[in-house]
C-alpha cells in the first residue's frame, strides 16, 4: 500500500506559541523535534501495519522543519516551498490513503490555539461554498478529487468536530486541548503516541474493509477570501477571475480545487508584499 502524510505544526503535541513554530523564533527547534518524532513514529507504525511506501510532505511554514536524516528509507520527503497546491503536493501521483498530522482549526475558531487558515497574515477566513474552510477541508477536498481518501488525523480539539462533519470515518487523534490562541492543555506525549498507533490500526482495518472513502466534492466551488486588510483585497482585485464583494472579501469561483488552491496561494504571497504603512517608507 502507498500512503501519504502531510505535516503541519500548529496541531502538534506540546505546540502552543509561534515562538515554537517560526523559522528563526527561540523555540522552534523544539517544534521541529516534536514534528519529527510523530511523523517518524506515524511512519514506523503504518509500515509496521502493511503499507511498504510513504511520502511525506513537510508542509508547514517554508517547508523545511522534518529533520531528513532522522527518516528510514521507505519514506520519501517532499520538502521546501514555493511548490503547487502546498500542503499536498504530489498527493496526484496515487495513493491508497492519506494522513494529515499537527493539523489545526480554521481562521476565525473561538478559543483556538494558533487558529488560521493557510495565512493568518493574508486571511481572516476563508470560506468555501459557504463553509468556513480549515486546511483540513480544502487539502481533503483536494485529495478526494484524486480518489485519496483521509484515513487519519490527529490535531487540537477543536478541530475533531470539523473533521467529524464532513468525514466522520476519519479516525482523529487529539493532541491537546485549546484554551485560547496561545494556551492549551497539554497531553502525555506518550499517551499520545499510544493512540495513534491504535488509530493506524484503526484506520487500516476500516481501509481494508472499505469503510474510509474519500470526500464527496462539489462541482462548483466557490471560494471566500477575507482579507485580513482592505488593501489586500484591492491588490487581490487586479487578479484575472476574482470578484470583488465588498472591503475585505474576495470570491472566486472554479470547477477544481486545484485552481481555488492556486490563487489561495496567490492571495498569500500577493499579501505579504503589499505594505502601505508608515514603517514600509523608513
């Protein structure tokens, strides 16, 4: 069997702060460890469990937080940005299954640690066909036109539900509990580590049995970007297919998620250089 994990960091074990999940913050070698240590154990267990190839996709932030040297070699490591639709490249290559880890609630969830949806400097939610979107969301829907069902998640507490929603066979595996943006409830690493073993196994039992099956997709989509400041959204108007609604929202609409993904990504960038504020001409 082929599997494939994308990696994030915010919904890690013991990940509270981005001072643990920026590049060239004080904590963020703790963070790389922390995302290293589940995804190797994550590895080892679906290999244990029958799956003979994994690619691994290090997707949080500029890509580059998996320590390499530390993977066995049945893992392949996707690594570094910029790359197409993110979080999943290379899901569109086939596999029997996917695992998202250190996943997140979206943009806008009350009581949330590190909350945001792909960029929590661009976007103050994302929206799609009406539904506040998670990067759960967007990245399943993504791997569900390509027949990828997802088999397992594991992230904060706030998530569980939104995952619950719209993929309930989707095993999920808590890995604290938010008590507001920068504050959570930590859980026994090992502990952790113990359920998501018995989740693998789980999860392959359902897969065998053909109980996980990918998510169905809406032919239309209808993306919602809010921005997080207007001038955003006017630098985001000049893109060819974006409709502007009003100060700070922005609809797109396509027929593959691999488009709605791609100016997401647009939107990202296009906001990160946009700066009109008085320490911008110092």
């Amino acid at each position: 069997m082929k599997a494939y994990i994308s990696v994030d960091m915010e919904g890690m074990p013991g990940i509270y702060h981005v001072a643990q999940t920026a590049p060239k913050a004080f904590l963020h070698n703790e963070g790389r460890e922390i995302a290293t240590r589940i995804t190797l154990l994550v590895s080892e267990s679906l290999h244990n469990n029958g799956v003979d190839s994994i690619t691994v996709a290090d997707s949080h932030w500029y890509m580059g937080n998996i320590f390499y040297e530390k993977l066995p070699d049945y893992v392949r490591l996707i690594r570094g940005s910029l790359r197409p639709v993110s979080m999943v490249y290379g899901i569109e290559e086939g596999f029997d299954f996917a695992v998202f880890l250190g996943y997140h609630s979206p943009a806008g969830t009350i009581h949330s640690i590190l909350d945001h949806t792909y960029s929590g400097l661009a976007f103050s939610q994302v929206k799609l066909n009406g539904r506040r979107a998670s990067e759960f969301y967007i990245n399943a829907l993504y791997a569900s036109e390509r027949n990828v069902p997802i088999a397992l998640v594991a992230g904060d507490d706030k998530l569980k539900n939104d995952v619950a929603e719209v993929s309930p066979f989707t095993e999920y595996v808590v890995t604290k509990e938010s008590i507001s943006r920068a504050s959570a409830l930590m859980m026994p690493v090992g502990a952790i580590e113990k359920e998501l073993v018995n989740s693998i196994k789980r999860a392959m039992e359902k897969l065998r049995d053909g109980k996980i099956k990918p998510l169905k997709v809406p032919q239309e989509k209808i993306f919602e970007f809010v921005m997080r400041e207007t001038e955003f959204a006017d630098a985001g108007e000049l893109i060819p297919g974006i409709e502007r609604i009003d100060s700070y929202t922005l609809r797109y609409t396509c027929n593959n998620m691999g488009d709605g993904y791609r100016v997401m990504q647009l939107l990202s960038m296009l906001s990160s250089y946009v700066d009109t504020s008085i320490e911008s001409l110092r």
